[in-house]
C-alpha cells in the first residue's frame, strides 16, 4: 500500500516503512518549503510518539488517487493540506468536513474521528489561528474597516473568522475572482474587484494580505504600490498572513512609514498546533503542543 503512495507522489527520495503510522502534509511541493513537518516532528519527539510527519508533492492530477489510497491506509492518521489543494480536498471529502469548513470551502487539516476509523475527516484551522493570533498582539483592536487583499485558500479562512468577531459589514474583500462575491454576500462583507479599489485606501485601519504576493517566487512583489500608502491613515495595523520571509516587502514598506505591521508567522504555529490536536486527539492541551513545537 505504501509503494502505491510513493509511485504516485512526486518527491521521490521519500520512504514509507511497512506498518509505519505516519503522518503527512499534503501539496505541491511541500518538501522544498513547509514549516509543518519541523512542527509536528518536533511536537512527536516531545511526546514520545513514534509517528513522523511526511511531505507528499502531490500533482493535481493525481490528487484523488492519493487521497483514496490515504484513507484506506490505516497506517495514516491525517495531516495538513497546503497550497495548492485546499479546496480539491474539501470537495473529495465531500460531506465529511467540519460546518466551518462548509462554510470556507477549503480544508487544511486531515483526521480520523477514532482508531480504527474508515473515513478521513476534514477541517480547517487557518481562520481560527488568525483571529486568535491576531486578537492577542493587537488587544486595543475592537472593530474598524478592514479590507482582506485576496480571498484564495487560508483568505476564506481568515475572511469567515475575521466577519464573525468584526462585523462583516465593516470588512471588504479584494479580489479579481467573481465568485468571492457570493462568500462576501453570504457573510455580510462588501466586496471590490481589485482594480477598482484605485488609490481609495484612506477609511481601512487594518489591510490584512491573503495573497501570494511577496511569498517564494513573488518575494520581491508586493499587493499595494507606492502610492496607495500615501492615502492610509496614519499607524493602519498590516497583517500579513504570510510567515516566510518575516517580513515581506509589504511589511517592511509598512513598518518604515511608521505603521503597525504582524506576519504569519503565530498564525502558522497556531494552526499547525490546532490541525495537531484534531489528529493526536490524545493530546488536549493546545498551549503544551505549541511549546513543544516552539522547542
């Protein structure tokens, strides 16, 4: 069974012992630059467990093999699911996912409800460590105009979460996909096809970045120019989802102009502790997962 894994994913230097209980992150090329299998493997060691979080680069096109092959494998406990498979994932899963993921229509966590069980489960973490991280640095943040620059995978996520505690009325998604109009009508947030937003910055006290720009092969990219910043007022908190580098060339911009910047990089931790628990359910305490995982 674990040879029918290893011949369909694309990271080929990978091995899977016979009767070895695992774990995975699963997505396009999770080997090169996910911060999850460090996480979980470090929280194992801690714990004693004898499980291991594996990368899995998955193509596409054989996604869903992978998928049925990891369900009937109980050997396999569940994992993570990256970019860019979040929403595939969620639609294999079909009724198998939790109401705030129905909600997001992405997941980003893979688990069984039990030993022994026949299904994997799904859920998503992204919003719930977003809000929680965020709440926590910026406590004199009780409501204001947000806008959320993009709305992929983790922006549904984060978009859910954040209208819930902020009012949706007061957010605003940005983005050049017509289909997150109906997200926005459906939580209450207004939404702006990107190129209309112009220079019209100045009623937003938080930007939060849920796009790619300024992240692997956009690092020197950044979602806002030079001249859209003349327009914000004065300290606009940016939070920027993204957690590598530390601070994209959005961030740095921000912080030189005198505003209040925080990267992804506790919303990453949070997550990846959250998705932990729902796999190691034996595990309860969340602030004891994410210390052994800060270790």
């Amino acid at each position: 069974m674990n040879n029918k894994i290893l011949k369909l994913i694309e990271n080929k230097n990978l091995f899977i012992k016979d009767n070895q209980i695992f774990t995975a992150i699963i997505g396009s090329n999770p080997s090169k630059n996910a911060r999850s299998p460090i996480l979980w493997n470090k929280a194992f060691n801690k714990f004693n467990k004898e499980c291991k979080m594996l990368p899995l680069d998955i193509n596409e096109k054989k996604l869903t093999s992978l998928l049925d092959q990891l369900n009937i494998n109980q050997n396999f406990l569940g994992g993570s699911v990256t970019i860019p498979h979040k929403t595939l994932v969620a639609q294999w899963l079909n009724e198998n996912i939790s109401s705030e993921a129905k909600k997001i229509g992405t997941v980003n966590c893979l688990y069984r409800s039990g030993t022994g069980s026949n299904s994997l489960l799904g859920t998503n973490t992204d919003g719930e460590a977003a809000i929680s991280t965020f709440s926590k640095k910026f406590k004199d943040f009780k409501s204001g105009n947000i806008l959320q620059l993009g709305c992929g995978g983790a922006g549904k996520a984060v978009v859910t979460f954040f209208s819930k505690k902020f009012e949706g009325r007061n957010l605003t998604i940005l983005s050049r996909n017509d289909d997150d109009k109906l997200l926005a009508t459906k939580l209450n947030c207004n939404w702006i096809f990107w190129d209309d937003i112009g220079d019209n910055l100045e009623k937003f006290n938080l930007i939060i970045n849920c796009t790619s720009l300024g992240f692997d092969v956009n690092d020197k990219k950044m979602p806002l120019s030079t001249k859209q910043f003349e327009n914000l007022k004065k300290n606009t908190i940016f939070f920027d989802i993204i957690y590598n580098p530390k601070q994209t060339l959005l961030l740095e911009y921000a912080s030189k102009l005198g505003h209040r910047i925080f990267n992804g990089l506790n919303m990453n931790l949070e997550q990846a502790a959250l998705a932990f628990r729902y796999v190691n359910t034996e595990y309860k305490n969340l602030n004891l997962i994410i210390e052994a995982m800060n270790e």
